[in-house]
C-alpha cells in the first residue's frame, strides 16, 4: 500500500517541523538566547546569512539544505538544524554539511588560517547515541594523548528525549517544548517562553499560512512521484513527515 501523506495544519505545526522550527529560529533574539545557554558565550549580533541555506557545486553532486544558517559579531558561522526523524548517518551528514560551509566561507585563493569558527548544532526530538544526555558535544584528542585536536569546528547533538539533565535551564526547556510542544505550560526561562510565544504567532498567521500550505502542497507532490518513482524500480517504501 501506498504511505498515507497529510500536510500538518500550521495552526498545529509542531517545533520539530522544518518550517516552525526556522520561522522560531530567525528571530534574532530566540536564536541569541539559544545559542548563549548552549554554548555560554555572548553574543551582540548576528547576522543570517540565508534561512534554509543552500550549497550546490553543480546538479552532479548532492546539494546541502541549512535549516538555519548565520554568524555573529566575531564572524563566527552556526548552523542549527532541527531533525525529528532518527537517521543512521547524522555524523557523516555533519561530515558532509562541515564541507560545504568551509568552501562557501573560504574564499579562493585565501589561506586556510582564514576560516571561520563554526558550530553544527543538530536538535534532536530522539537520542541518536542511546546515552540520555541532553547535550552532547564532539571532542577531538590525539590518540594516546590528553592533547586537543583543534581545527575550529565544533559539533553539538541535542537531544529532547534526555534522561540526564547536562545542560542549562534554557536549553532544558527549549529541548522540553521540542518534545512535548506544550504551549499552556508556565515556563521559567526567557528561552522557552519567546519560543512558545512566537510558535502562537507563526500558527496564527495567516499571510504565512498561505505560503506554507504552497510549500507543503509541492513538497507532497515531490513525495508522491518519488514513491511512485520508487515502485516503479521495486522499492516500495516511504514515511511521513512534516515541514
């Protein structure tokens, strides 16, 4: 049988969806609020490079789709991107989307000591590592030694399922909100409370309902034809999903 698709109303769109997920992260104020909790840092301006970046080198090689793409004041590149199906290849996704932002940061013919900071922060509504923290955070050491690897990049696995609470309040509560996507609950940090403020906002939208609704209508009908497409070859598999 065919997988039964449906477009999620955005008046129940839930964070871990793709479209609410940036509409809540481009504004300036969540994502500073989110990023300082996280990584303890402050940060006095950030500029989004393009919601939804996309890095394409030609049609022969696979392209890279950024959920959330910017910088701050020192020229720091983040990258948050909200996953809410499990997938085996999370690493080697961050493996792959490190290397695009290096080449769109590097410009040619400028030496390597001019890349940018960057963070890759994946906020998971499951525990890719099966270890229950809230955060987890890639470290690099050379074999056999306690001596930091350091390039510059920094990797962060959220994730909303945790069963030990290593991190802020804040994140605590963002990653709360992710998982349960509970408006009416009385949230104590700023963090939690603007996000959940401007999902209210987003669900009531309606010049953005329309936009969404034709997003959602042509990435159904891209699904459709790839299952069809699929079939034809012999695979008959597909899920569903939300923006």
């Amino acid at each position: 049988m065919p997988p039964q698709y449906k477009i999620v109303p955005l008046s129940e769109l839930p964070l871990h969806s793709d479209f609410m997920f940036g509409q809540v992260m481009r504004s300036e104020g969540i994502c500073s609020l989110f990023l300082e909790a996280l990584l303890g840092v402050s940060i006095q301006r950030i500029e989004f490079l393009d919601r939804q970046k996309d890095f394409t080198d030609s049609y022969e090689y696979h392209g890279i789709r950024l959920d959330v793409y910017l910088k701050d004041e020192a020229g720091t590149v983040f990258n948050v991107e909200i996953q809410a199906e499990r997938r085996d290849d999370l690493p080697k996704r961050v493996r792959y989307y490190q290397s695009g932002i290096d080449r769109g940061e590097l410009p040619k013919g400028a030496d390597y000591a001019e890349l940018s900071d960057s963070y890759i922060i994946f906020v998971c509504d499951f525990d890719y590592f099966h270890i229950g923290k809230a955060v987890g955070e890639r470290v690099s050491f050379l074999k056999g030694t306690d001596m930091a690897y350091e390039d510059g990049s920094h990797v962060f696995f959220l994730n909303s399922r945790y069963t030990e609470p290593n991190a802020s309040k804040p994140i605590l509560e963002f990653l709360d909100l992710v998982r349960t996507n509970d408006l009416e609950k009385s949230y104590e940090t700023t963090l939690a409370r603007e996000a959940g403020k401007r999902m209210r906002e987003v669900r009531s939208d309606k010049e953005l309902e329309v936009s969404y609704m034709t997003l959602a209508q042509k990435m159904l009908d891209e699904r459709k034809i790839g299952y069809a497409e699929g079939r034809a070859e012999g695979r008959e598999e597909g899920r569903e999903e939300v923006l």
